[in-house]
C-alpha cells in the first residue's frame, strides 16, 4: 500500500537512525554528517554537526541525552545540552566499521559490527558481530556470525533483541539474558536488503527493505503482514512515534548503491498511521 503517506520532510541527503524522543523525532543525515530532530508537523532543528567522520545509529539514555554513532573513527559521541562529547571509543574493540545502534532502557548500548570495512568488500561472509557497551563504559562481543547486521531493536521487557542482516536477507531474533548474552533464538523473514527496523507492541517488526523500495511488517512467525510501498525509493529506516506510538516514521532516499559510492542521494520523511502502537527501543 502506498495510501496515508504524508511527507513532513524532502530535500534531505541521506536520513539514518530514527528514534522518537520527547515528542519529536531524531535521527541523523549521514552524509550531512548532522544530527537533527523534527516534530510531526515538520519544525526542523539542526543540534549538532560532526566535522571527522560520518554519523549513523542514535541511541538515547535514560537520562535524556542522545548517543551517537560515528561509523569509521568507531565512536559513541553523547550530546547533551553541553554539545557533543565522547561516550565510548569501539575502536580496540570493532573488528570492522561499525553502522547501526541502540540503546535500551538500561542505558546499554547495542552496537553493529559489521566485521569489515567499508565498502564491502567481495566474499566477506558471516563475519559480522554485536557489540554492548554497559552505561560503565566496558564493551565485549556478544554475538557474531552476522551477514552484515544492519537496524537493531530491542523489547521493552530487554528479553529480546532483533537485528537485519543485510546481507542474510531476513531477521536475526535473539533472547537476551540478564547479564546481556545473546543466545540466537532464530531467523525470521525473507526480503532483500534490510536495513532499519523497529519493534510493535505484537512482537512483530518493521522492516525497511532497502532494494524493495518498502517498509515491511513481520509477525512474530516470520510472515509478513504488512507492506507500505515507497515506489522509485529506497527504504533506509523507521520507527514508531507520536503520542500514542502509532505513527510510523519512514525514511528514504531517491538513490542506488552506484550512486551513494557518488554521494547522490535525496532523502525523504513520510508518516502513516498503523494499527499497532511501538513497544521498546526504537
């Protein structure tokens, strides 16, 4: 269905990680390298610029301040009402360039590792891995074995935790145990491309499907149930906001993977209300 789309924001570059956050939604324009937020009628504000690398997944702590990543010089930057400041450095702990992120309600970090550096490089295989970072600053590997682990999400009880692998063409679908181990509970769904995702109040999940120009639901059984076509656009991210959780954010961007490697692109925000409220981070 491409019905009930709204477009609140065009003419962006490149528009990543989405998280609403005290009424507003934030995310980043990667190849701007800023950080932004906007309100459901589409009052823009920029809050802060990075000069040294390109940002991507956002993450919020419990206290308010925002997480996020900078892809190549493998950082956690915080910005608070102070500005940007450094909140960890993955640099001794990444095995390749680090994309997507999380934040729970613990104030734990989830971070992609994609294994390799970028641009992929041919026949990189299952060689990505999840990194956590605990709110005291200590980092370890808690999963690997990912083809290209793209939008992570994580459940409002912290018991499960999702994450798109690229490269796998479908969802790696984890238990979460106290201590923050992840055991692979399964894979779910089949679609091409899948980028950033977020979780609903029934366990399924929105995915962005870059290459099928659409965001995608997927029930907890792996079927799909849901489609929100973006035709002649590639789906890059989403996430559940508004008052009550049931506005869908989607971005995209008018572009291909041969014109990123030439910073073509022109990124998009449309909004959809569906059925069923968000549940956890994002």
């Amino acid at each position: 269905m491409t019905a009930g789309l709204t477009t609140i924001l065009d003419g962006g570059r490149y528009f990543e990680g989405p998280r609403w956050h005290r009424g507003r939604l934030w995310f980043v324009d990667c190849m701007a390298r800023t950080l932004l937020s906007i309100s459901p009628s589409g009052d823009l504000q920029e809050h802060a610029a990075v000069t040294d690398d390109t940002p991507c997944g956002l993450g919020v702590l419990p206290d308010g301040d925002i997480v996020m990543l900078t892809m190549f010089r493998k950082r956690l930057l915080r910005f608070s009402d102070r500005g940007l400041s450094l909140y960890a450095d993955l640099s001794e702990v990444a095995a390749g360039t680090i994309d997507d992120m999380i934040v729970d309600g613990q104030g734990r970090a989830w971070v992609g590792d994609l294994g390799f550096n970028l641009p992929p490089p041919e026949g990189r295989g299952a060689v990505g891995r999840i990194i956590l970072v605990m709110p005291d600053g200590s980092a370890r590997v808690v999963a690997d074995g990912l083809r290209f682990p793209n939008g992570i999400a994580v459940s409002s009880d912290h018991r499960r935790l999702v994450v798109a692998e690229m490269d796998g063409a479908g969802l790696a679908d984890y238990d979460i145990a106290p201590d923050g181990a992840l055991s692979l509970r399964g894979r779910l769904g089949h679609m091409s491309d899948p980028d950033g995702i977020c979780l609903d109040a029934d366990g399924a999940v929105w995915v962005a499907s870059f290459t099928e120009d659409a965001f995608v639901r997927i029930g907890r059984d792996g079927v799909e149930c849901a489609r929100i076509n973006v035709p002649g656009r590639r789906a890059l991210a989403c996430a559940l906001g508004g008052a009550e959780r049931r506005t869908l954010f989607c971005l995209s961007a008018e572009t291909s993977y041969e014109e990123l490697r030439k910073g073509k692109s022109v990124s998009r925000i449309d909004v959809v209300e569906v059925d069923t409220a968000g549940d956890g981070y994002p």
